[in-house]
C-alpha cells in the first residue's frame, strides 16, 4: 500500500485555507430624538420590507437605541411612534453587510381636543312661545296674595 496519496490529501488539507462563509446581512440601528436632540425611551419601532411583507417590531431602550441586526438587503420602511409625537416614517436601502444608521427625530404632535356634551337642559325653549312650571299645592297656599292674610 502506498503512503503518498495519503500525505499528499494530508497536505492539502493543512495547508490549504480555511473557507469563512460570507456575511450577507445588514443591520439598522439608530437612537431616537426629540427636536431639542433629548433621547426618547420606549419608542414603537417597526422596520418592514415591502418586497417580502415581512416586519420586524422593536423599541427603543432607556438611551433611546434600537437596533435590527441580522436583515436581509433590500429597501425598507422605517417607523417610529411615541404617544403625543407625530409618527416618524423613512425609506431605507440595506446593503450587502452594511450598517446604516438612522436617528429618527421625533416632532411633538398638534393637540385635539374633544368636547363631548351628554346631557343639557336647555334654557330658552324655541318650540313653544308659553311658559309654564308645575308647583305643588302647598306652595301655592304658601304664596302671599293681597287679600289673604
């Protein structure tokens, strides 16, 4: 039995160069803010590829970071709400192992108000010109009237 085949795949398989898969996922990471750049906890954050239908959640943590690691390329629609701000929405292009970082600005949102009437009693009646009021009958014996003492 020879030996030199085997020492020669021995060799080859020594020497020869380790083959790393490549990484093909991108990540999007950012920190959200208010106008005055304050950070923002407890963001909604929604990433979602339009092409796929797929949407990944997150929020943002206590210094206002959130982060999307592990994405596929491709161009997304990033969102970001906060209860009293306006919704922050942005396209994004993810690339092969890049990272993009996007810091959402969060706007204060207009106020509403709503008035909500349940019940009134109404003070002018418009549908009847007479007045009337029922009153009891001891009242009415109660009442001064010229002639009765």
């Amino acid at each position: 039995m020879s030996k030199a085949p085997v020492i020669a795949a021995l060799a080859a398989v020594l020497f020869s160069m380790p083959c790393w898969p490549q990484a093909s996922n991108g990540r999007v990471s950012g920190t959200v803010q208010d106008e005055s750049r304050a950070v923002v906890p407890n963001a909604n954050i929604e990433l979602t590829n339009p092409a796929t239908g797929v949407t990944h959640r997150s929020r943002s943590n206590d210094t206002g970071f959130y982060a999307f690691p592990g994405l596929v390329p491709g161009t997304y629609k990033l969102a970001a709400e906060v209860p009293g701000m306006q919704r922050f929405v942005a396209s994004v292009v993810v690339q092969v192992q890049q990272s993009v970082v996007v810091d959402p600005v969060m706007r204060v949102a207009q106020t509403t108000s709503t008035v909500e009437v349940v019940e009134a009693t109404p003070l002018v009646t418009t549908d009847n010109p007479t007045l009337g009021r029922v009153l009891e009958r001891t009242r009415i014996e109660q009442l001064p009237i010229n002639g009765r003492s």
